[in-house]
C-alpha cells in the first residue's frame, strides 16, 4: 500500500512543481540546424542536449540535422531552421544574412586549427606540396578547415588546387575524411582539428591510422548563428541559455561531450582571417 | 593373382563384400561431395550475382555524381563483418568506369582510385577485356582456368546508360573451409555406414563359408576313405547352400547304411564258410570216429585182455567220445527229421533249465503267447532256446532275472531274451557268433555260433544288442503252416 501511496504523490507533485509546460498552449518549435562540424552522430548526446534546452528554455526544441553546410545554409534563408551551428566559412559567405548567436570556447579559446593528415604509413611527407598527383578528400565544398584551408596554402604555393591531385572527392563530414584517410581511399586530407582531436577520445583507433603533416593558423571556431527574422527576446534567451551551459554541472557534462569549454557572445571579427582567405582563393 | 582367388571362401566372401562395400561408399561419397561443391559454388554464385545487382543499382547515383565517398560506403556495407560468419565473404569489391578505371574499391590500400584494373595482372586484363567486350544488362559470373578467383560482373547503368561496372571477386580458397566442413561430415557418416556394412558382411559371409567350408572338409574326407560323418554344424534354411547340406547327409546316411550292408554281408560270408568248413570237417571226422568206437567196444568185450591194456582202450574211448561230443556239437543238422515245435515244448526246456538258474540265484521269467504248434522243428527252436537262455542265466548277475519273450506273429516266430549284467564290448560283439569266441570262461564258445548256423539254416535272422547293462538277442523264425 505504502509504496503505491509514495507514487501518486511522487506524480502529482511532478505535475504540481511544472505548471507553466502543462498550461500553456503548444509553443512554436525552436529548430536548430547541425552540421557535422560537431560530432552529431552522438546521438544520445545530442539528445541529452536537446532535453537540456527544452528545459532551460521552456519549449520544445528539435535538433535537424544535414551533412551539406550548403543544404543547412538553405534551410537558414528559407526560415526552416530558426539558429543553425555551421561552419566559419559558410558564415563567412553568408555573413550579411545570419546573426552570430554564440562562439564556442576550445580549449579556454574561440579558435580552432585544421590538420593537414596523412596515413600513418605514410612517414615521408611533411608539407602539402609534397602531395602532388595524390588523391585527396576534402570535407564539403563550404568548409573552411576541410576545403579553403587547403586550397588557400596551395594558392599561396603558386598551385592551381583544381589541378595539382590526381583526384579529389567530398566526404561531406570531417569524420569520414578522417575514414578516408585512413581506410587509405585517399593519400591526404584536411580536417577541423577540433574533430580530429575529439576522435583521439572517442575513436582513437582511426586516428592513430593517421599522422598530422601540419596544422595551420587558428581561425574562429565555427558558431551558432540565428536566422535575422528570430525575435530579439528569444534570441537573447537562446544565448543566455548557451552562455549559462558553463555554469550548471548538467551543461558541463554536455560541453563535456562536445569537447568544448563553454560559449560565447563573440564577434564577427574573430572570423576576419577567413575573409582575406576566402578573397586570396578568389572565391568571393 | 592366383593366390588371392585360391582363398578359402572363409575369408574370399567377406574379402570380394568388403570390398565392394568400400569401393561402393567411396564412389557415393566422392558423388555426394562434388554435388554439395557445385552446390556450394552455385549458390555462392547466385547470392553474390543478386548482390552484385543490388550494388549496382545502388551505386548508379553515386557514380553519375562522382560521390567516391558514398559510393565507398555502399560497397563496404556487404563487407561488414558484423553481419555473421555463415556467409561467404567476397575478396573484393570494386567498380569500375567504362575505362576499367577504378572508381572506388572496398580495398583503396591494394586496388587504389582511378588506377586503370589492367595494371593489377594478367588475369585482371583479360576480365577488363571481358566485361569492355559484353553489354549484357545481366550480372554475368566471369572465371578463368586455372585461377584461385571467380569474378561476378554487374553494369552499373540505368535506362540504357552505363556508367561502368561493378565487380565482386571471390577467392576460390574461402569456400575450401567450407567444403572441407561438409567434406568431413561426409566422411564421417561413410565410416559409419561401413562400420555397420562391414560387420555385417563379415557375419554374412561367415554364415555362407563356414558351412561351405566344413562341407568341402567333409567331403575331401570321405573321398580319402575316411568313413562318412555329418559335418559338425547344420545349415537351416531351403536356399542352394541349404539343399546341398540336405543332400550331403542324405548321401552319408545312403553310405552309412552301405557300409553296415557290407560288414554284415562278409561277416555272414564268414560266418557261412567258416561253418560249412567245421561241419565238412565234422562230417569227416564223425565218420571214422564211429567206426573206431565200434572197434573199441568189440575189442574190450574179447576176452583175454589184461588189466593195463583194458585201461589204456578205455582212455581211447573216453577221449574219443570228446571228440564225437565236440564234433556233433559242430554238426547243425537241420535237416533232421523233427515234429513240430508245440506250447508244450516252452515248458520243457524251462524245466531243464531250472537247475542251472538255481545254482546261479537267477530267475527265469517266459511270457510266451504259443497257443498251437508253429511248423518249425522242435529239437532245434529248443536248442535256439536252450542256447540262448542258459546264456542268458550265465551272464547275469546273483538274484537277477531273465525275460523270455516268445510271441507268434503272421507267419513269424520271434524269441527275445535279456538279460542285464555286463555290457558286451563292441570287439566282442563284431565277433559274437563265431566259434570258440567266448567271454565265458566255462564255455566252449559254440553256443552262439551254433544258434546262428541253426537261425541261418532255419532262414531266420538273429541280432544282438548290448548297452548299458542290458543285453538283449532278438531271433525271428519263418514258420509256415503246420506241416
């Protein structure tokens, strides 16, 4: 009897302590894109972060994921998606039509690297111009450390990059490039070195089938961005919420996960480095 | 090779059935395999066609949008090792453009991007120069003589347009392990199936030889001279085998019988010589013994003899009258004029007989159902009876009894005595009725053989029997009407 007792209680005061979720009216859902920037094929962690946001904002929130950053950017403008965590470039490209939301934090800075790698058999090599006539994988066509990056050093050589590999394809995350290379599919490739080092954690196997020839200058890590059209009331509430991540135990475990340190406000002007590049590649 | 088919059949039937058996499993066997091996091969084949299909189809969109990176990924998927060990797992997967160029390959390591396939050996080449050739819709199963590999080659193409192709290769020495699994099964249940056939056989031909054998054994005996004797074991069923056992024994019983024929036929050839030769002999002698009694008797009744000499004639006599005793007893007459043999007469010689039983403690029991005169002559059925009871009554034991059966059936007399005391032993009775044989130390020895000359001439028979302390003599007389 007793235990059956403790249960109904245990229910009402559920219902009791959360009035608002249980009263209000069905809210619009709060859609946030991502992209494989992050490692979001941690499923259960992209849920556990999912559940926290709903929490903490008070609303449903849905997590849409897409493996092209140019797909992603797409949803953004149409206003399928209302923040979207993308790439540096794309942001980049697209600055004049998203509203930077929150800058992650990596290793106590807004930065990252991108890893120039090779097979771990491969001893010799030591700098991009060495991989001439080999067979390359880039990460996706709007990545700044899994494609510019690359193309900018070769450009800097005096190399025309649609012409100095053999052959060149499109992995469409930093994981799978990470895969390529060491499944031996291609010779070399370019990736986010926040990937590659969240993988030494998670997969170490594939990255110990892989050695870093060199790691480039630091560029701002890549932010979450809000379509223009998002209120500025909800808006600071999204950031808040991010930028509060860092402070309670339950965000830490998550930024945990992430391989991230917390979030935040950041300026555009971190990401000045990749528009010089952008316009040195002649991409813009 | 003559050693092998001289062999007895002891070892000759279950040797040629051990053999067969062997040699029949051996070929059911070495069947059995080659069919599970094509088996095996054909639906390795077809899975891995319907795969190749599948990929094919797959990887169209891929290859149109030069996505090495997914297309990568559908090939590896067949690969997965999670996906359990039961099936055949390809070498390689690969596919190719309408140059033979690699366009992804499940091992990038060996058979790297964009490498023309030709470079990867002789027999890469010819199935590059294959698949250039066909145009086939159809996933096709490409093999060379003499090669460890089976290629099986889809197109890669949509509504007429092809992209390239796709290329599953197989390692001949995947399925060795598995064959050798279904092999070694096999080979388990023949082993089995000749544990039971071979005891079998062996049982089998035994049953056949072992008869066969002691037949042949038995047989070469009796063509040696050996006499006659059924083999020691017996064959049971109506089969061949069965019918000759039947017809051996027929045939030993059929010789048996003859022997037994014979040996009595040269004992009665004996026993009838021996007797005309001491009755001629009798004869001869009886007649000048008369006559010198006569001589005798007239000499002693002359007077003027002296005291010695009437001594020394009446010794001559003595001893003459001996012979003439031993010499009538030699004589059978059994044309003596005689009456015929009466009820009466049974009586008579049990009464003569009476002192003799006394002395020895015996008594003489006589059934006898006589009721008239039987036409046989009287002085020589009672010396037949005589004979054959004061044998009796000699041979046995203190208070025992003698039986005398006397019965008249049809037109035959028969007269059985026995007697129990010792039992005669078997070189006693082969020579029962001859002369001067006796193993009574009193005796003569003529009773017997006297009897049998008067049962002979009498054309009667007499047997004796002698076994476990029980003898018994058997006479049967023809005796006709009364004359």
């Amino acid at each position: 009897m007793k235990p059956l007792i403790r249960i109904v209680l245990l229910a009402a005061a559920a219902v009791l302590a959360n009035p608002t979720l249980a009263a209000e009216e069905p809210a619009k859902i709060l859609r946030i894109g991502l992209t494989p920037t992050v490692p979001y094929d941690q499923y259960q962690l992209i849920e556990q972060w999912r559940l926290y946001m709903e929490r903490k904002l008070n609303r449903r929130v849905e997590f849409i994921r897409r493996d092209s950053y140019i797909e992603t950017m797409d949803m953004l403008r149409r206003r399928k998606l209302d923040y979207a965590w993308i790439c540096d470039y794309p942001f980049v490209y697209f600055r004049s039509q998203v509203r930077l939301l929150a800058v992650p934090l990596y290793q106590g800075r807004p930065y990252y690297r991108s890893y120039l790698i090779v097979p771990a058999t491969n001893r010799s090599t030591t700098s991009i111009a060495q991989l001439r006539g080999v067979v390359f994988a880039y990460t996706d066509p709007y990545s700044n450390t899994g494609y510019l990056v690359a193309r900018h050093q070769l450009h800097q050589m005096g190399e025309n990059p649609a012409q100095f590999f053999r052959q060149t394809f499109f992995t469409w995350s930093h994981r799978k490039a990470v895969e390529a290379v060491a499944t031996g599919m291609a010779d070399g490739s370019a990736v986010s070195g926040h990937v590659w080092d969240t993988l030494t954690i998670v997969k170490p196997e594939l990255t110990a089938a892989t050695r870093i020839v060199s790691k480039s200058s630091e560029f701002g890590f890549p932010p979450l961005v809000a379509n223009p059209t998002v209120p500025n009331e909800e808006f600071r509430n999204v950031q808040k919420a991010l930028l509060g991540m860092a402070s309670d135990s339950k965000g830490k475990a998550l930024l945990k996960g992430l391989n991230i340190d917390g979030f935040i406000a950041g300026s555009p002007h971190l990401y000045d480095n990749v528009a010089r590049m952008m316009k040195a590649v002649g991409e813009k | 090779m003559n050693p092998l088919l001289n062999l007895s059949f002891r070892y000759k039937v279950p040797l040629w059935g051990g053999v067969l058996i062997v040699v029949a499993t051996l070929a059911v066997s070495a069947a059995l395999m080659k069919q599970a091996y094509d088996d095996l091969k054909s639906d390795l084949m077809n899975s891995s066609a319907n795969l190749s299909r599948t990929l094919a189809k797959t990887l169209f969109p891929s290859m149109m949008h030069e996505e090495v990176w997914r297309a990568y990924e559908i090939i590896l998927a067949p690969l997965d090792a999670g996906q359990g060990g039961s099936r055949i797992q390809p070498e390689l997967i690969v596919a190719l453009d309408n140059r033979q160029r690699v366009f992804v390959s499940s091992q990038p390591k060996s058979v790297p991007l964009s490498a023309d396939i030709r470079q990867f050996g002789e027999e890469y080449a010819h199935l590059a120069d294959r698949i250039a050739a066909r145009s086939e819709p159809d996933a096709a199963i490409i093999e060379f003589s003499g090669s460890r590999r089976i290629y099986v080659a889809a197109p890669v193409a949509e509504e007429g347009a092809r992209l390239g192709t796709l290329v599953i290769v197989h390692s001949k020495d995947v399925f060795l392990p598995r064959f050798k699994n279904v092999a070694s099964r096999g080979a388990v249940i023949g082993l089995l199936v000749l544990a039971v056939l071979l005891p079998i056989n062996w049982y089998w031909g035994q049953r056949t030889a072992v008869p066969l054998v002691q037949l042949a054994c038995s047989i070469g005996k009796v063509a040696q001279g050996v006499p006659p004797e059924l083999p020691p074991c017996t064959y049971a069923y109506r089969d061949e085998l069965g019918q000759l056992c039947e017809a051996y024994g027929l045939l030993v019983k059929a010789l048996q019988e003859k022997g037994l024929l014979e040996q009595e036929m040269i004992r009665s050839e004996r026993l009838a010589a021996v007797g005309r030769l001491s009755a001629g002999i009798a004869h001869e002698i009886n007649n000048p013994l008369g006559g010198m009694l006569v001589a005798l008797n007239n000499f002693k009744r002359r007077a003027g003899n002296d005291e010695r000499t009437l001594k020394t004639v009446g010794m001559i006599e003595r001893g003459l009258a001996q012979i003439q005793d031993t010499v009538g007893a030699m004589m059978v007459e059994a044309k003596v004029k005689s009456r015929d043999f009466v009820p009466h007469d049974v009586e008579d010689v049990q009464m003569l007989l009476s002192g003799e039983a006394h002395k020895r403690s015996v008594a003489i029991r006589v059934d006898s159902d006589i009721t008239k005169p039987a036409a046989l002559p009287a002085t020589l059925v009672r010396q037949i009876l005589m004979n054959l009871l004061l044998n009796a009554v000699q041979a046995s034991e203190p208070s025992a009894t003698v039986q005398c059966t006397i019965r008249r059936t049809g037109n035959t007399l028969t007269i059985e005595t026995e007697n129990t005391g010792r039992t005669m032993p078997p070189e006693v009775m082969s020579h029962l009725f001859e002369p001067f044989v006796s193993s009574n130390e009193a005796g003569h020895g003529l009773g017997l053989w006297v009897t049998y000359q008067i049962v002979s001439q009498l054309g009667g028979q007499i047997t004796a029997e002698s076994r476990d302390g029980l003898t018994r003599f058997s006479v049967s007389l023809p005796a006709g009407e009364n004359s």
